[in-house]
C-alpha cells in the first residue's frame, strides 16, 4: 500500500479475519502512519483487506448562470 499512495491522503484501514470474526484498524492520516508494525501485529488472523482513502481536490464554487429577462 506504501508504493500506491499519494499526496491527497486522508485516512487507511486495514480489516483482518480469523474464523467468522473481523478485526479492523483505521485512522485518519498516510499509510506510513496509520499503518505501524504494532497495530499490523495485534490483528489476528491470516487474511486482510487494505484501503486507501482521498478526498477529493478543492474546487472553486459552481458559478451561477446568468439569467435571462424576457
């Protein structure tokens, strides 16, 4: 997950299973961050989903269309 992410970053989570429990960890911030090695250990089990979240980019506001008199 180190080498897809990117500078708009806003949060990871990691969801592990063992037998028909689920363990999940997530946090606001980079994969470098929410990610350390004492959390990826205290989940148990052997099979795990990652994501990667972004926001969206800033963008101006919408303009308002002039309108037009009759």
């Amino acid at each position: 997950m180190l080498l897809l992410q990117h500078r708009g970053q806003d949060a990871a989570g990691i969801v592990t299973q063992e037998g028909r429990k689920f363990f999940m960890h997530k946090a606001k911030g980079m994969v470098k961050d929410v990610f350390r090695t004492r959390n990826m250990r205290a989940l148990p089990g052997t099979v795990g989903l990652g994501s990667a979240a972004t926001r969206p980019p800033e963008m101006p506001p919408a303009r308002k269309k002039p309108s037009r008199s009759t």
